[in-house]
C-alpha cells in the first residue's frame, strides 16, 4: 500500500488500460464505447485510511484523457475492504455504455 500512495499512477493506469483492453475483444473495438458510466475501486485499507477516493485519480484522469471529457467523464465509487483476495491492493471494475453499432466519435456526419 505505501507504494501506491508515493507512486500510484502507473499502477492505476495500468488497471484502467487492462480494462479498456479488456473490453475490445468482447465488444469488438473500443469505439463502441459510448461513454464511461463509472469505474470502481475497491482499495485494501488499514483502519483510519481515508483516501481511497485518491488511488483512483490517476484511473479518473486517464479515462478522460482516452476517451474526452464528454465520452470519459464519469461518477465514481471508491470501496475501503480492509483486505482483498490473494493480498491485492487494488481490484477495479468499469462500467461502460455501449453502441451496438459502431459509429466513429469524431469524425463529421455524411
């Protein structure tokens, strides 16, 4: 845990890639997302710490960075177990909106 509050942002962009990749091979590409609903976090936490919501800045803002402020601004829930399954510090989930038919978010309309 204390590499994580001195150094957390590769680790939290790493999980938020890992989703994003995640959800390519089910959906077929990542421009089926519509929009980024919520990611959650769920951060092991001794007694008395109160800044989970902080590892999950660094997943926040790369969110918005790949995706623009319109499809990758979101709510999000930040959990405080005091342990994870195998001693994770952090285990994540992201739900995303998705199209059903693929139509490019940036380019202009024919």
């Amino acid at each position: 845990m204390a590499r994580m509050q001195r150094n957390g942002d590769p680790a939290r962009a790493s999980v938020v890639i890992t989703l994003d990749l995640e959800a390519d091979p089910v959906h077929g590409t990542l421009d089926m997302i519509v929009s980024v609903v919520r990611p959650i976090g769920h951060i092991s936490a001794a007694p008395g710490f109160v800044e989970a919501p902080r590892v999950l800045d660094g997943a926040s803002r790369l969110l918005v960075e790949l995706f623009g402020e319109e499809r990758g601004g979101h709510a999000r829930m930040a959990l405080y177990p005091p342990a994870l399954p195998t001693h994770a510090p952090l285990t994540a989930e992201l739900l995303l909106e998705i199209d059903e038919v693929v139509r490019p978010h940036d380019s202009a309309s024919n």
